[in-house]
C-alpha cells in the first residue's frame, strides 16, 4: 500500500509540476484563482508535449524518466520559494488519496482498453510515431489525447503500473477544482445561478464517474466539456475578454477536441469570441494563444500521419496518401454509426445494409428498446433529483439575477447542437453525456429565472447532499476495495492492466499472441482471444491482408496495396 501511495502522490506532483511551469515560465503569470487548475493544466501540457515529443521517438523509460525528474526538481524548487508551501501540499495529498480510493484493486476499461487504448499506449512507448498505423487497427485513429498523459508516466521508477494513474489523477483534479469553486461562490451573500451549475456539476460527476473500470475516454472528455462551459458561461465577459480567462478556454477546448473528435462543436466558442472582441490584435500577437493553435495542428499532423485523414473517418477530410484506405474508411464511417445506433440487435440483417439502416431512421425503433432504455435508466435519477431540489428550495419571490446572455445563449445552443448532432449520428450515451447534462443544466437554469433560493436553506441543502454524495461514491469505492481485498494477482493492489486475465498476466507469444508475417516479413502481432492489452507491440485483433511495411526517413510505415501481387 506504500507504494500506491507514493506512485499515485509522485504522478500528482508531475502533473502539478508541469501547470505550475506552465503558469508561471511558459504564461508569465504569477497568481491563479484555483489552485485545482495548475492540475489542469498540467494535464493538458504534459499530454502534448508526449504527443510531442512522439513524432521524434518513443515515450521511452529514458525519456520519461528524464522529464519527470526535470519536473519534480522544479516542483521543490518552486515550493521552497513559495509560502503557501503547506497548502500547496495539503491539496495535492487531497488529490492523491481520492485517485488511490479509485483506483484500488481496480481494473483497466473493458473491453475499450484490452482492444486498442493500452496496445496503443504500448505502441508509444514502444516506437515513434507510426505512420498508417491505423491499417493496423482501425481504433488506433481514435485514440485519446489521453493515452499520451499515460503513456509519458511510464518510467524507471514506477515501471509499466505507472500507465494507469493519471486517468484516476485527472478525474480528481477536476472534481476538486469545481469543490473549490463551490466552497468560494457559495461565501456570497446572494444565491446564484454560478453556484447552481456547480453543485449539479459535482452530482453529475459523483454519480456517472466513480468507478474507475467505467472510465475508458468519455469520463475525461464530459468533465472537460462541462468546465469549458463552465468557464466560458461565467467568468468570461465579452465587453472586456481576459487573456488569462481566454487561453484556459482555448487550452480546454484544444485538449476536449483531442480527446474526442466528436467534440468538435466547442472550438466554435473562441471563433465566437475573436468575432465578438474588440481588441482583435491580441490573437496574433500573443505567444500563449498561439500555443494552443500549435497543439491544434499537432494533433491535426498526427492524425493525417496515421490515417491518411486530418478527422477519422470523415472522408472528405482525408488526403490521397499510400497509407489510406477509403474502404475502410468509409466501412467505419458506416460501421461506426450503426453499431451506436443498435446494429447488433436489429433482427433483420438479411434485409437491409448497416449504409441502409443509419438511413432515414430506420434504426429508431431498435434503438428505442435498447440504448434508449440505458439513457432513460442513466438520465432518470438526475431528472428526479432536479425534481426533488427544485420543489425542496423554490420561493414564489421573483430572483433579479441576471443571466450572462450572450455567453448562455451560445453555451445553450453549443450544447443543443451537440445534443442533436449525438442523436442523428452516435446516439450511445456515454459518447454524448457531457452535452446531454449540460443541455438539460442549462434549460432548468433558465426556467429557473423565475424563482428566487433561500440562500441559508439552499447552502445546506447543498452542502448535506454532497456530503451524503462524496460518502457514498467513497463507500462503494471502499466496500469494492473490501471485497476485492484478498485477490492475488501481478501489481496488486494497482489496477489489473490485464483484467480479462485472473492472474493479470499478458498472453504470451504462441499461446494468446501470434506473429504475422508476409513473404517472411514481420508486420504485426495478432490477439487471438480479441485483446491485445498492454503486451506486444503493435497488436491487433484482425488482419487487413492489403496491409504492406516499409521503412522511409526512419519512420515505419504501414501502407495499402492495392494492385494484385
């Protein structure tokens, strides 16, 4: 348990590290309103700079021991300069023992991570950059900007456990940063629609993301989503936009996109706010904006480097490179949306195509008795407990706030938008759920407008709800751990990196993992049981037989054949 310990205290000391570095050395700036959001950005930092960085060479143990070195050395130095060394370290022990509480005698994501989030980690920790990799396995070209914060956190001193606490980290840092929020707005002598968006902001996330093996890539993109909104709805003002308040939307909104292409629709927010601001010279002028920008075409680069599409499976954003292929590309654009619209439960196949079935909302009525029935059964505790606030707190005296308008107008309608893009194209909830809740926030913020809280009675109702619900979210966590306590298995008590193994030991090669080989040339490795995890490099569960390996500039590359040998 020491061990937990000091791995999970040492990741967030890293992560801290590099927000406080890029505050105070990278921003020039001094001060921050929330300690949480060096967290923050560190995350955001430290995931490109692995992305970074990958394009030259692997996310190696050399490599990653030397950048967490260079950070913790920092770290100590800038807290002996500091004097609120104490409070500092009183915060990041917060964070430290609710990621162990998460992540004890867990396991990784299943079936996501076995399939292509830890065999790509493994892939970057193992070579640079891979051009056409996504002909390897098709997931590879939707990966998280994630699995780069992973990825970097694996080094000499914490060895191959060290892949699976930063997602724990991120989730908490998050969590604690909108408490810190809470506990600040609600000293205000008035109640407030800020403080009603935070407190059902920590329900949303104490009730849809505390368990770890839950995670995979959507907890970290519906948080994010929810604090760019969050940042954007109330702390921005358009009559006078703060620089410091602009880059940590642009940052978030940068980071959201590459965690999930779907979110999209959220970088729309700075284009808005070039187009509203006045002062329009800044966003050429100003290095951290720019910095931003530079991740964006990064990310843009690595994506066209590995699929031959700037945006997978977007087709009209793909180039005609040897390494692309349009039938896959266009069986998964397809493939994709019929599977989140229930395709495997539709009980006539035979007479009709997956194209012919995401048409014309021919999958409706399959959806409605499956994945339709899941987001009812997600949704309905939340609509209920909006019910139960509501009719507990409500008072007939009018409430004179007045909402940001402009800033809720566009937050409202980025939300609706999203909400109603999910459903026409990838209606699974778990793809959807930060424009889902933040689309019905929003609404019953502004039907709220008409009725003033009681702001003592509303601080308590408050205040004994998250209690009751920060106590339950440890309680399962803790009553898991309890049961789970005499399990015997490799890395005890970390996360099972390989899960659908009792043991949690990889496959080995000639058992689970074979080589494949064309005219005796190795090109991949194959997972028979369908799970590659975290094991050799790269793995796959299927074989493209057009697929074809070369070596130009000293980058391999995994091209399409595609005329007859």
């Amino acid at each position: 348990m020491l061990k937990l310990f000091i791995i999970n205290f040492y990741t967030v000391v890293f992560i801290f590290s590099a927000g406080i570095f890029f505050q105070r050395d990278i921003l020039k700036k001094q001060n921050i309103n929330n300690f949480y959001m060096y967290g923050i950005y560190g995350c955001i930092i430290l995931s490109f700079l692995g992305l970074i960085i990958n394009f030259f060479t692997p996310l190696n143990q050399n490599i990653n021991t030397g950048i967490i070195v260079f950070f913790t050395l920092y770290f100590f130095k800038h807290l002996i300069d500091n004097v609120h060394l104490r409070q500092y370290l009183k915060k990041i022990i917060f964070v430290t023992v609710i990621s162990i509480i998460i992540i004890t005698l867990e396991n990784s994501n299943r079936p996501d991570a076995g399939l292509y989030h830890l065999p790509y980690i493994q892939i970057i920790n193992e070579e640079k950059i891979i051009i056409g990799l996504a002909n390897i396995h098709f997931r590879f070209a939707t990966n998280s900007i994630i699995q780069y914060l992973g990825a970097i956190n694996f080094n000499y001193m914490f060895g191959k456990i060290g892949i699976t606490t930063p997602l724990a980290a991120i989730v908490s840092i998050f969590l604690l940063y909108f408490v810190e929020e809470f506990l600040k707005e609600k000293k205000k002598q008035h109640s407030s629609y800020k403080l009603l968006f935070i407190f059902f902001t920590l329900i949303f996330i104490l009730y849809s993301f505390n368990r770890y093996s839950g995670y995979g890539n959507d907890a970290t993109a519906s948080i994010s989503f929810l604090t760019l909104i969050y940042i954007f709805l109330f702390k921005l003002n358009f009559k006078k936009v703060d620089n410091n308040i602009l880059i940590k939307i642009y940052l978030i909104s940068v980071f959201l996109f590459a965690q999930k292409l779907f979110y999209v629709l959220p970088l729309l927010i700075v284009f808005l706010i070039f187009l509203f601001d006045r002062h329009k010279i800044k966003y050429f002028t100003s290095f951290s904006l720019h910095l931003p920008t530079f991740f964006l075409l990064v990310l843009l680069i690595k994506n066209l480097l590995i699929s031959g599409c700037f945006l997978y499976p977007l087709k009209f954003t793909c180039l005609n490179v040897d390494w692309l292929d349009e039938k896959i590309v266009l069986d998964e654009a397809i493939s994709g949306q019929a599977w989140t619209k229930d395709w495997s439960n539709f009980k006539n196949k035979n007479s009709i195509s997956k194209e012919e079935y995401i048409k014309k909302f021919n999958w409706l009525s399959t959806w409605m008795t499956n994945h339709a029935e899941i987001i009812i059964k997600k949704l309905t505790p939340l609509i209920i407990f909006f019910m139960i606030f509501h009719t507990y707190n409500k008072s007939e005296k009018k409430n004179y706030e007045r909402l940001p308008d402009k800033t809720f107008i566009i937050s409202l309608l980025i939300c609706l938008i999203g909400t109603l893009l999910w459903f026409l194209k990838f209606p699974i909830y778990r793809y959807g759920s930060g424009y889902i809740f933040s689309s019905v926030l929003l609404l019953y913020i502004l039907i709220s407008k008409k009725y003033h809280y009681d702001k003592k009675r509303l601080n308590k109702f408050m205040i004994s709800v998250l209690i009751i619900g920060f106590s339950i979210a440890a309680l399962k966590n803790l009553n898991r751990i309890y049961k789970n306590y005499n399990r015997d298995y490799v890395d005890y008590p970390f996360p099972a990196i390989y899960s659908f193994n009792e043991k949690n030991v990889p496959e080995k090669l000639g058992t689970g993992i074979t080589e494949y080989f064309y005219k005796e040339k190795f090109l991949f490795y194959v997972s028979t049981s369908g799970v590659c995890m975290y094991n050799l490099a790269p793995c796959t569960y299927y074989i493209n037989k057009k697929v074809r390996k070369k070596n130009k500039f000293g980058y391999k590359v995994y091209y399409i054949q595609h005329t007859y040998e």
